[in-house]
C-alpha cells in the first residue's frame, strides 16, 4: 500500500491532479463564477466530443500507432447520420447506432492500412484524412445541414436541475456520453486480455509478436475502437451545435493530441490511461475556461495551450530521466 | 558499383508518373493544359508550399518532423509586417525587416532544436508544443487580424517575373539548390542522413548529434522564415493562422518525394518531383471542372499508392523467390 502511494506520488498523474485542484482552487476563489454547477456542465458539454475522441486516441497512442484522421471520420459519420436521419427520421438509438457504425467501419479500414503497409501511421492517417475530407467536400459541395428533427436539436438535457430558479442546468446527453466511453476505455484497459495486450503491443511490438498475439486483430480493434468513438463524438456535437458542418471538426485533431499527450500518454506506445486522459482535459478546460471568466482575451487561448504542452512534456521527460538516474544508482551497490 | 535501390526509389516511380499523366494530359486537354498562362499559374503557386515542403524535409530526413513549419512562417511574416509599417518611410524599413524575419525564423527553430536535442522531447511532441505556442503568440499580439499593405519591392518577390520567371520561383529554386548542396556536399548533411537512420551508431562513432539536430531545426527555421516572405508578397498580408491546410500537405509532399518517413533518406531532387507532380494534378483537376477537395482526395491517394508498391514489390518478390536458406532446416 506504501509503495502504492510512492508510486502515485512520482507518476505524471499526480502532478497533474495537483495542477487540476490548484488551477481550479485559483478560478474558484478569483471568479465567482467557476464553481457554479452551470458553468462546470456547460464546461463538460462543450468538451465532450474532445473527451470522447480523446479516449480513442489514448487506445491508439498506448498501442503504439497514431491517428489524425478521425477528425474525418466523425465528419463523414456525422454527415451520413444527418442526412438519413432528415430524410428516413430515427430515434437516438438509431442515430448513434447508424454513426459508430460508419465510423468503425472506416476505422477499421484504417487499421488494415496501416497494418499492411508497415509506413508510420502518422503518414498514412495524414494520407487518408486528406482522401476522406476531400471526398466528404467533393459529395457535400461543403453544405450545412440545419433541419435536424426537433426531437433531436432540443433533446439534449437528460435530466434538469434547477441550481437556484433562475439558473438551472442538466446532465446532458453528452455527459452522460462521456461518462459511459471514459468508463468502458478504462474497463478495455484494465480489465481484459486485450487491454494487456495494447499495452504489451506498444510496450514492445517484437515481444508480443512473439508471444503470439495477434498483431492484425489488435491493429483492427484499436484503429476501428477510434472509429466507432468518433462517430459518436459526431452526433454529441452536431447536437450541441445544432447543425452538421462539413468542415466544423477538421483541424481540431492536434488538439485532441494534445489533450492525450499532456494525459500521459506517449508517442512511443505503452502508457497512458484514462484517467491521465482525464485530467488532461480537465487542465485544458480549466485554463481555457478561465481566461475568459479572469477577462483576459480569449485571443491567448491558444498561447496558453502551447505553454501546457511544452512545459508538461519536458516535465515528463526530465521526470524520466531522473527516475532513471535513481534506479542506476539504486543497482550500483554503494562503496566504502 | 550499381546500386540495386536505385530501381526502388519512389522518385523513379514518381518521374514515370509524371511524364505519363503529363502526356495523357496535354494528349486529351491539348492546349487548355499545355500554355504558357497555366503553366506560369502553376510556377507562382508552387514555390510557397515548396519552401514549406523543404522545411519539412530537413527534420524528417534526420528522423524528426517539424510541425510548427506554417506557424514559424505565418510569426516570421507577422514580424515583418510589423517592422514594415513601424519603419514605413524609411529605406531601411525592408532591409531591418527581413532581419527581423529571419531572426524570429531561427529563433522558433533553435527553441525546436533545443527541446529536442537538449531537453529530450520526442519531435512531434516538442513541435506540437511549439507550433502551437507560436500560433498562439501570433493571435494574441494581432487579436487574430490580419496586417497588410506592404511596400511594392517587397510584393515584388510575390508577383514580379524575371524573363518570364516569376521572382518566388527563383527565391525558392536557389533555396532548393541551396539545401541539395548542403545534404550532399557538406560533413553536416552527412551526419543528417547518418543520425536519420541511426542515432546511436552515428553518436558512439563521435559525431555531436546535439549539434547537428539543433542545426537541422535552426536551417528548417530560417526556410520557414522565407516561406512566411513569400506567402506576405503573394497575399500583400500577414496573418497567424494563414495556410494552415500547408502543414500536413508538406509531409505528404515530402514522403511522396522519397524521403522515408522515418528519416536517414530523400533528395531534394525526388521533393520536387512531387512538388510539380501534385501541382499538375491540381491543375489537371481544376481544368477538369473538379472542386478543389477532390485534390486532396488524389493527393492522399498517391501518397498511399506511392507507400504501397515498394511493399507490393517486397510481397511479390517474397512470394516468387523461395526464401533464401529454406530447405536447409532451421538454424
């Protein structure tokens, strides 16, 4: 149990927490608006589709691949979804059915080409995030779609709650969508064979070659997993935004790298976790959702986010090394 | 001694490629393709993603990458921009700018190169980091506007002909040559390649590789630089989210071209192949009466044809051949 604290006490999680709590303990006493319920589940619902994407990626990332191309993914989901559900109609189940279904689908494709053709994958998901928002333009001639039925624009409170009467705010179905991906990721990773062997595939991909898993079926599954989320983050945001834009998510894939990453996990495969993941949104939340509350411009979001990523990894990687530099001295037996 | 590579290099593929749909074009468009105007369109378009292209390419030969390219460019022409109207009558205002420009370019970059070769930080991460703190100082300072209306000597560079050869494809041409002459003709070209495909040989054989990747991020830096000069001239503005669709045509340009994405190989010569061999289709498409999306839907498919037949041909070649030492029972 001691060692399970010290343990806590070096990893990158914690320090992240701590940075959470002390980020939210200065916006909390600086504005009054921070910790109110509405603020923090307006916070929740508008970083949903990051979070959910997000979870995607941390399976990719620990496996050891990279994907930037569910941006397209989701866009082209999300495009399919609305358009059958304007002209069929549907229900929520549909909806969601129909999205994660094209979206792993063309994850799973992915996978197969990045499994078959042996390039990095950073390569080969630029390659086909070029082709698929090129062809989903190209089909779409870029038009919005904006006559959602109203079932679905206006049914994206779960359960109400009044804060005081003249401010209420709701669980919303992105919340509640959130919740249930962060929670079944973390189930994937830490209690089943395949999560071990993610983790053993980006821990050492010779190794668990050699052990006999198979490298194909995990590509397939990680990549189509990514898939299958970002077609959900799809129809979480065309129900905030009201509306389905072709072009609404494409570039906001390096962001969700970032999230990933300032979570934990890394490029080269092998760690990470949902929880890292976690908190990393929720630093980037904090940050972003505190500049507007302290006043300064949001004009320096974007500063502010780059600063994070650079201090965090090098903070990560210095943390390394000195944990390196312990176990070498912890080995060499001590003289005189 | 012939080298038996040579017939793989995706540059040969590519020259092939080139010359057929070049003949097939000009066979079925006639002169709609082959004139001089289109042409010319074709040579002020192609020098800013070429310049961004060859930023990219110095990190991925030596086995990184380089993501903030378009940030650096877009600071680098921001500077500028600023300098330009903060010194606006005065003939030193151009001359005192491009200093400033090219100081902000190697800046950013010594900053890459030092959280990579000093610090430690895998280079997407580090460069993620950086191309978005960059962008970001960029929005901060200008609230996300844009500064325009420059002098006309420096738009000259953007949109003035030297006998019928626009000035940008100069500029961009000499800068090609210019890092060709480094990758092939100096000690620390060599060590790029050298540290591209194996760090550690390359450090225990006494090379500083600190030194030489710091390099690699500081030259890419100062292209940028004149990337940002030449999308300032063309555009007569600078802003800092400016050709943000360039950053990931510019690695599929360069891996097109033959520069392996995990470093230690590509020329120049095989980056500009693909340079002119993406701007052609581009053309080809337009002319054609096709959106503009489409390109990049035919730009990301040749990039994953141009990944797929070296591995086709090592299927192939492993299916036909009977695997060398079979039959002779295991080792």
């Amino acid at each position: 149990m001691r060692d399970l604290f010290r343990n806590f006490g070096r990893s990158h999680e914690a320090f992240l927490l701590i940075a959470v709590v002390l980020v939210g303990f200065i916006l909390a006493v600086a504005t009054p608006t921070f910790l109110s319920w509405r603020n923090l589940f307006n916070l929740i619902d508008s970083y949903a589709a990051t979070g959910v994407f997000g979870a995607g990626l941390l399976l990719v990332l620990i496996a050891g691949g990279i994907d930037i191309s569910f941006t397209a993914t989701a866009a082209i989901s999300q495009y399919l979804t609305a358009s059958l559900l304007v002209a069929r109609g549907g229900d929520w189940v549909s909806v969601f059915a129909v999205s994660a279904v094209v979206g792993a689908a063309i994850g799973t494709l992915t996978g197969l080409l990045v499994h078959t053709l042996r390039v990095s994958a950073i390569i080969v998901t630029i390659a086909t995030l070029n082709m698929l928002y090129g062809v989903l333009i190209f089909v779409t001639n870029g038009a919005y779609i904006y006559d959602l039925p109203d079932w679905f624009t206006d049914g994206g409170s779960l359960v109400e709650i009044a804060d005081t009467p003249d401010s209420t705010y709701s669980i919303s179905i992105q919340a509640a969508v959130l919740a249930v991906v962060l929670a079944a990721t973390a189930v994937i990773l830490r209690h089943s064979s395949v999560g071990r062997q993610i983790y053993g595939l980006g821990g050492n991909a010779e190794a668990a070659r050699r052990l006999g898993v198979n490298i194909l079926r995990l590509h397939l599954l990680v990549y189509g997993y990514m898939g299958l989320l970002a077609g959900i983050a799809g129809v979480i945001e065309a129900q905030l935004a009201h509306s389905v834009a072709p072009a609404a998510l494409i570039g906001t894939e390096l962001d969700v790298l970032a999230v990933v990453l300032l979570g934990g996990a890394s490029l080269a495969g092998g760690v990470g976790g949902v929880f890292g993941t976690i908190l990393g949104l929720a630093l980037l939340a904090e940050l972003q959702n505190g500049l507007v509350l302290l006043g300064i411009s949001s004009y320096w979001s974007r500063l502010l986010v780059g600063s994070v990523i650079i201090v965090s990894s090098g903070a990560a990687v210095l943390g390394r090394r000195a944990q390196a530099a312990r176990a070498r001295t912890d080995k060499v037996p001590a003289r005189g | 001694m012939a080298d038996p590579a040579v017939a793989s290099q995706p540059g040969n593929a590519l020259a092939i490629v080139l010359v057929v749909l070049l003949a097939f074009l000009g066979a079925t468009l006639g002169t709609r393709f082959l004139n001089l105007g289109l042409l010319q369109g074709i040579a002020f378009q192609l020098p800013e993603l070429g310049m961004l292209a060859l930023a990219m390419m110095l990190p991925l030969v030596s086995g990184g990458i380089n993501l903030a390219v378009v940030a650096t460019a877009n600071l680098s022409g921001l500077t500028m921009a600023f300098v330009l109207h903060a010194l606006a009558p005065s003939p030193f205002a151009i001359p005192v700018a491009l200093a400033a420009g090219a100081l902000v370019g190697c800046a950013i970059g010594a900053v890459n190169g030092g959280l990579i070769a000093l610090v430690g930080i895998s280079p997407i991460v580090a460069t993620l980091g950086t191309m978005t703190f960059v962008e970001g100082l960029g929005i901060g300072l200008t609230h996300g506007g844009v500064i325009s209306e420059f002098p006309a000597p420096l738009l000259l560079i953007g949109q003035g002909t030297l006998a019928g050869v626009p000035l940008d494809l100069i500029l961009f041409g000499l800068t090609a040559a210019a890092v060709a002459l480094v990758l092939q003709r100096t000690p620390f070209g060599r060590h790029i390649y050298l540290i591209g495909s194996n760090a550690e040989a390359t450090r225990f054989s006494g090379v500083d590789i600190r030194h030489v990747r710091l390099g690699v991020y500081v030259l890419s830096g100062a292209i940028c630089w004149l990337g940002g000069l030449i999308m300032m001239a063309r555009f007569n503005s600078a802003n800092a989210s400016y050709g943000q669709s360039y950053l990931l045509v510019s690695i599929l340009v360069a891996v097109l071209g033959g520069i392996h994405p995990d470093g230690g190989s590509g020329r120049v010569g095989g980056l500009l192949l693909a340079l002119v061999l993406l701007q052609v289709i581009s053309t080809a498409l337009n002319l054609l009466g096709f959106s503009n999306f489409l390109t990049m839907t035919v730009w990301g498919a040749a990039l994953i044809v141009v990944v797929l037949l070296p591995r086709l041909r090592q299927v192939i070649a492993a299916r036909l051949s009977p695997r060398p030492g079979a039959g002779a029972g295991p080792v």
